[in-house]
C-alpha cells in the first residue's frame, strides 16, 4: 500500500469518526486494506504442521482468533454499525486465512421466538445474521479440511435472550452439525488433556472442533427439566468456556496499555498449560469523560473498532511487541479486522 493512499485512507477515517459528520456512525468507510500486503491463504496450516510434528501439543500453538468473528452479517447501515463491527471477513475467509479461534455471539432477532432460525448474530444492539449460517460455514470448512482443529466460543449477549425452546434448538443444532467430530464429555474426562493433547492425537481420533459456551446461556428449565452447564455438556458435548480457557477482557482503547495488560497475562497463567490461554489484543471503544468529547465530535478519537485496530496493527506496535516476545508462551492470540494484519496472522 503506497504512502499516499494510506494518508488517504488516514483522512478518510478521520472524517467517518467524527460524531459531528457521521453522528449515527453507519459503517462507511470500513477499511479492508492492510498497510503491507501478504499472501494470506492458510486454509491448511495445521494438517502441514501436523505432517511435519505430529507431537506438537494444542497448547503449544500459536493459533490466531477472531473477535466477534460474524459481525461482518451486521449491516453497515444499521445505526452505530460502525461501532458493532469488527471484522471485514467472512466465517469462512477468516478460517482461510488462518483463523482457528471463532468468539461467536448470538441472541433472539425475534422477541419471545421458539424458532432456531430467529437466532442470530448479535452485537449488542445490533443484530447480524443467522447463526445457523454460521455453523453451516464452519461445518463446510471442517468437511473440506479435515486436518483442521476449530475452537468454536458461543457467547448469549445480556440483553438478547433467547427462550428456553430456542436455547435447546441451539444445543441440538450445534451437536447435529458437528457430531462425532466434536470434543465430547467422554473425551475431555480421559485422553483430552489440553496440557498434553497433540495434533497428530486430533488427527488420529477424527476430532476436529471444541465447542464453547459461555455459562449465561445454561441455567433454565425446559420440560420439567433443569439445564445447568453440566447437564448441557454431558447432553451436548459443548464444554463450559471457563473450564478449557483463560482469558481477560483489558477494556481500554489505549494501544500501549493493552499490550502492557497482555503481558502481564501471559507472565500470570503461561505456567497454567491445562487450559488454552487467549490474549485478546481488541480495543474497547468508550466515550471516556468530557475531556474527549471535542476529539470525538471532530475525529480526533474515534469509536470505531476499525480505526483502533489499524493503530494497533502498525508495525512498530502489535507486529514489534510480538515479534520482540516470540519466546513467550503465546496461544490463542485474539485479533479484529485479522484483514488487516496479515503479515501478523502469517
């Protein structure tokens, strides 16, 4: 990308931040193109490694993930879409390009539905597309790369809930989508440890998706019946998030900040190899107090994820804090926009 077209690009941004030109922040201008080009198909990145170190451990792997990997089903005419979205890419793409982490957010579209189909991607208050979509992608991916090994999370967003009928259509769907190839209860209580599981263990067992969930969207009756974590993952092999992973939201839209916070993660639980450990390197976009107000209304600040996330990813921030720490104990690394930093994800 030449020096004029980013300054271009720059000044662009600028101009779509500012509350004062773009006050309903729709999605114009959503850059989709990274400041140093790289070749980005990795479609089959661990079946290669695997050929190569059949005995390297999950926990060993550097794996890149998406951050509210679906939200690119949000439409950029939505109101405030510009602050809901955080990817430029497909489910598909993304897993393409190298993504094996997929945070997946659903709630109700339809208030009160029974229906499966009236779950969607969600944002907050902005809602994308059918989560049914998505597992169908996935599913698609895994089928034509069968190597592959998928962390799947499935987040219920606070203020979007579903009724007790659509979350046990959601369980079941999840469970006929993937089936036999899913990390099941019998599994994870004997052979997988995550301290000690290898690819070429995954490879040998045919297994090649974990399924996450977030605790808030167990905990309901159904038919008389109680449907607490436990029941839900003996029941429907998706595993409870807590158990199979550490993480931290670090809930700041400073780039110095977050990568200071990240690495005082990594020096806390490096030594914890039981669980996956994922890094989230996503800035929060907030208001903050009165003070920023005048950058937000011209564009010198900004609530769009897109335009923290190409701060970040400039190559004397993320890509040289990385690259300074490679000796360090990094897993899951967790990333918007994974567009726009392919030379990273590479």
């Amino acid at each position: 990308m030449s020096l004029s077209a980013i300054v271009h690009d720059d000044h662009v941004d600028v101009v779509c931040s500012a509350l004062a030109v773009n006050c309903c922040q729709f999605g114009c201008f959503i850059q989709n193109t990274p400041r140093i080009p790289c070749a980005s198909e990795n479609h089959d990145w661990m079946t290669k490694l695997r050929e190569i170190a059949p005995s390297k451990k999950l926990r060993n792997l550097v794996i890149p993930g998406t951050h509210d990997s679906a939200s690119v089903t949000i439409s950029k005419w939505s109101l405030f879409a510009a602050v809901g979205l955080c990817q430029n890419l497909s489910v598909v793409e993304q897993l393409q390009r190298g993504a094996r982490y997929l945070d997946t957010r659903i709630g109700s579209g339809v208030k009160d539905s029974i229906l499966v189909d009236d779950v969607n991607v969600v944002h907050g208050i902005l809602t994308g597309g059918k989560f049914v979509k998505v597992l169908e992608d996935v599913d698609q991916f895994l089928c034509d790369n069968p190597g592959e090994f998928v962390v799947m999370e499935v987040v219920l967003e606070n203020k979007r809930q579903l009724t007790a009928e659509q979350r046990i259509k959601v369980f079941k769907l999840i469970s006929s989508t993937f089936g036999d190839r899913m990390i099941t209860k019998d599994d994870y209580d004997s052979w997988f440890n995550l301290k000690y599981v290898t690819l070429g263990e995954l490879a040998e067992k045919n297994k090649n998706v974990l399924v996450l969930l977030h605790e808030r969207i167990c905990g309901f009756c159904y038919e008389d019946k109680t449907f607490d974590m436990d029941t839900v993952t003996r029941e429907f092999n998706c595993h409870k998030n807590e158990n199979c992973m550490r993480n931290k939201w670090h809930n700041t839209m400073d780039s110095q900040r977050i990568l200071s916070s990240n690495e005082e993660f990594l020096e806390t639980y490096c030594k914890h190899l039981g669980k996956l450990l994922n890094s989230q390197f996503v800035m929060t976009p907030a208001f903050g107090g009165v003070e920023n107000v005048p950058g937000l209304l011209f564009g010198m600040k900004s609530l769009r994820p897109v335009s923290l996330a190409r701060k970040l990813y400039r190559k004397e921030v993320l890509e040289t804090f990385l690259r300074d720490r490679a000796d360090c104990k990094w897993n899951i690394v967790l990333l918007d926009f994974v567009d726009l930093c392919p030379l990273l994800v590479r």
